[in-house]
C-alpha cells in the first residue's frame, strides 16, 4: 500500500474556496480546480511507501510518481486480471472537482475514435495544440455531488430546443430553428441544428447573443434550470461572445443533490455549471469542445463523435447495505468496465475487513478520520487524503468517518 498526494489543477474556472475548505487549508487566493488522484501523465499522483518493502531509493526517502511505479512494476501493483484487460496502467482516474463557472462544453469519443483518431493525429506529426486526441483511450466519467452540483447533459426534445431558441427573436438562428421543425428522426434534426448553430457566421453569432442578453423579462424565480434561456445568459456573463452558450440551450439541467451521481458516456455533450464532487474517469484526457473555452474547437470532428439522440441524464443513488455491524456500504451501479465505486460509512464500532483483493483499489477520504491498514501499514484518511493498494494486498478500515473505495469492476470489492 501507499500513501497517494494528488495533484492540483488550477485552471481558471475552479473554487478559490471549495477544495481548501474541503482539506481543512487555508484559501490563498488561487483557483483549485481539480486534484488528481492517478497516474496520468497529465498529472500523476505522488505515492510515498508506508514500509520497507515499498520503498525505492531517492533523494525523497521513497517517494515517485504514481505512473512511473505501475509502469515499472505492474503486476505487483495491478495484478495479472487487470494488466491483462488494460495493459500496464491503471485503468482509472479519481479527482476532487469544484467549478465557480461553467466548464467547456464538450464531448469524449467512444475506444475506436480514440484509437483511430489518436492513431490518425500521431503519424500527422501534429502539435499538441492542433490536436483532438490526447491518447488512445475513451473517458467514461461518474461525478458524484459532495455539495450541490448544476450541469447539463445530453440533448432535449428538438421542438423544445426550437421554442427556446425562437424565443430569443433572433432572425440569425432562423435556419437553426427550421432544422429542427424539419421532417425526419430527432437526431438527425438535433445533429443539423447543433452542426448550423456551431457553424454561425462571426456576425450571426454576435447577433444571436446579443439578442440573447436584451430579452425583456426579469430574473425568473423557478428552481435552477426551468429556464433553458437563463442558464445560457448564466454561462454567457463568464464567456462572452461564445457560441456555446447558445449551445446549453439543446442540453438538459440537472441539479445534484449530494451523493447522486451522474454518468456520462461516450458521444454525450455536457457541461459542468457550478459544484463540488467527485469525479472517477477512464484515465484519458481525450475532451472535444463545442465552446465555452478559449482552448481549440474542432467542429468537424466534435461533429463526427456526438450522438445526437436526445434523452434524460444518467443520474443514480447508491444503493446501501450493512456489511458488518456500524459499516454501510453504498454501491453506485456504474455501466463502465474501467471502474467501480464504493462510498463507505463507519460509525467505530470495530475494524472492517474490504471484501475481495483483486486488482488496485484506491481510498479516498471525505469525511471524518478513517483509517487503511494492510499488512505493509496504514494510511489516515482525513478529507483528501488517498491510499492506493495493491493488488492481492487485504485492507482493513477502521475509524469514524466516510471513504470513497474506487476499484476495477471484476474484485468483488464491495462484497454484493
């Protein structure tokens, strides 16, 4: 087992509080954005041995990064069940995320596009920014609210995304509209109408929004998200002139309540508003943006990954069950092969011995002052604070407080 320090990302749209209140420090003024927990290259996670037999010489007393140990040794900290289904990595990627504004609106491409176009991307020679593919993975992702969370998420009804839009009294999205009265399937209607509304001319966009932003009317006093033309006035004021605001009008709202979660899958638009969760992901960082961003927007290929089927969100609760006395065990049913997860309640009445050992497992704190012990030590698990165990290694934890048990599908982890 080792003790795992994550990495802050402080990109622009993140908290300056709710991450730092979170880890009980001080704000200082910056953004925290995410914290990883993995081994992507992107941001690989530091892991410090909790005894001898992890420990690797250097001048840091042992500590490395996380994707050079899996890469160096992955059948110890894998096992062979895992290495074989997704070669020498860990196949997911935990993170602590907290939005202040709307993140871009964007897309993950399902395995074939990721390899294919990573693939396509490679022998092109092409620069890390005139890029659409990072590596050869796809991104399933699960966030689960640990406070209030606001996104949007996959397309609505094309006759209700018409209505809002003919609200707006813009004659620059009449042919956006016509799309979508147009005969034939809703997704091919939902597919013209989004690929027209990207492809606006710089003076039909600035048209377009500017009506957007003098629509007569107050402030609406309904619930967050009733409104498909408040939440795009909303993300407008942090990204003016920005297509993707009219964009979140095709898209549902939902609002998390703490401990939902929402899934999202390959070729779903969404957009995280504002909110503090948990975010667990296929480790990829394969992201096509529609807008909200000043980062590249490839609308040709964005195009050719997003399905255009309009339903609900994947939003779950976990369901609950009582292992062992003062142990609840709330198991998310997740639809992805790269991981699994467990949120785990102790009250201290006595240690509690995870089911099953197979593959890497990964604790991390959310509440309280929880305790992982293996046979090679232990590990506090205060708020943000994060173990990862080995495979074949047995875990036992123990304390008063709540964890986040992320394991690859397969382990029997949760012992259901």
């Amino acid at each position: 087992m080792w003790n795992l320090h994550g990495v802050v990302q402080g990109y622009g749209w993140g908290s300056p509080h709710a991450i730092p209140e979170f880890l009980g420090i001080r704000p200082d003024g910056r953004t925290y954005a995410e914290v990883w927990f993995g081994a992507h290259p992107g941001g690989a996670a530091t892991v410090v041995p909790t005894a001898p037999r992890w420990a690797h010489p250097g001048a840091d007393g042992g500590a490395r990064r996380l994707d050079d140990l899996v890469s160096s040794d992955p059948r110890t900290v894998l096992g062979e069940r895992v290495r074989d289904a997704f070669g020498a990595r860990l196949p997911y990627l935990v993170k602590l995320l907290a939005a202040a504004q709307a993140l871009s609106l964007q897309v993950h491409p399902d395995a074939e596009q990721a390899a294919a176009g990573y693939a396509r991307e490679t022998a092109a020679r092409l620069s890390d920014d005139c890029r659409s593919y990072r590596d050869d993975r796809h991104k399933p992702e699960t966030l689960v609210a640990l406070g209030a969370v606001r996104a949007l998420v996959g397309f609505r009804d094309p006759d209700a995304i018409a209505d809002d839009l003919e609200r707006i009294g813009s004659d620059a999205v009449v042919d956006v509209v016509a799309a979508l009265h147009a005969a034939g399937t809703a997704d091919a209607r939902i597919g013209h109408a989004f690929a027209r509304l990207l492809r606006l001319s710089p003076h039909d966009r600035r048209a377009a929004l500017q009506a957007l932003v003098g629509m007569a009317g107050g402030t609406s006093t309904g619930p967050w998200g009733h409104d498909a033309l408040e939440v795009a006035r909303e993300v407008l004021v942090a990204h003016p002139d920005d297509v993707g605001a009219l964009g979140t009008v095709f898209l549902n709202t939902v609002e998390l309540e703490p401990g939902e979660a929402l899934s999202v899958g390959a070729g779903v638009v969404h957009c995280y508003v504002h909110g503090f969760g948990l975010e667990i992901m296929a480790s990829s960082d394969n992201v096509l943006r529609a807008g909200l961003t000043t980062k590249r927007v490839d609308v040709d290929e964005l195009l050719a990954v997003v399905r255009f089927a309009p339903g609900p969100p994947d939003v779950r609760r976990a369901t609950a069950s009582h292992p062992s006395p003062g142990v609840t065990v709330g198991r998310y049913d997740l639809p992805f092969g790269e991981y699994a997860l467990d949120v785990v309640d102790l009250d201290g009445a006595e240690p509690w011995v995870c089911p099953g050992s197979s593959g890497p497992r990964l604790l991390l704190g959310l509440i309280g002052a929880a305790t992982v012990g293996t046979p090679t030590g232990r590990v506090a698990l205060a708020p943000g604070e994060a173990a990862l165990v080995a495979d074949g290694e047995v875990a036992t934890l123990s304390g008063v407080g709540r964890v986040a048990l992320v394991s690859v599908p397969g382990s029997t982890q949760s012992g259901h």
